[in-house]
C-alpha cells in the first residue's frame, strides 16, 4: 500500500483509492507542534471481480460485480483515451445488456 502524507501520494495509487487516516503516536507527539497524520491507501473496487467483457472496435466495456451484488461498469473509449464509469447496486443483467446507452460518469462522481 503507498503512504499518503499531507495529499502527497507516493506510488500514484490515485486509481480506485480512498484514503484511511491512520494516526501515529510517534508523529502526533512532534516538537513542532503540528498536527502531522499518516494517511494509507484502501482501493474501493477490491471487492468487485470482473464479470463481462465487451471488446469492441472503439469502445470497450467491463462489468465488475461484488459479492452483494452491487456493481459497475467501466466503459474505455480507445480513440480519446478516456475511463468513465457507471454503478449500482441491482439489476445488473439489464443495465449489462443496455451498457451502450448509459450515463457514464468520472470516477470520483461515480464513486
């Protein structure tokens, strides 16, 4: 896992991460006196395993599902490089089947 201090992340695992403040005893105690906190990356789409798979020409799409079957798609646009998401938290065969016409959003919107 990388460590995260003050919004400095050092392993870029800005991808699927939330950050988890986790305090330390021998930092808290600084002569300084500043309020100084270590941070420890948890990726939030651990859980979910990959489900489908759409391979296509120019769009690519995959469905990613948890154990309590809440889920997402990740719909990846080759010629403009660009990941946008969609989720929720039933019904996934129909939102699979209708994966073409949903409102993909930004990571950080979706989750």
């Amino acid at each position: 896992m990388a460590t995260v201090i003050g919004g400095y992340n050092d392993n870029n695992a800005a991808k699927g991460s939330a950050l988890r403040e986790v305090t330390n005893s021998s930092l808290s105690n600084n002569k300084v006196g500043l309020d100084v906190s270590i941070k420890e990356a948890t990726n939030v789409l651990d859980a979910y395993q990959i489900s489908d798979d759409d391979q296509g020409e120019d769009t690519q799409y995959r469905g990613f599902l948890d154990k309590d079957g809440n889920w997402y798609i990740q719909r990846y646009v080759i010629s403009t490089g660009t990941y946008r998401y969609f989720a929720g938290t039933s019904d996934y065969t129909t939102n699979w089947t209708n994966r073409a016409s949903l409102a993909y959003d930004y990571f950080n919107v979706i989750f």
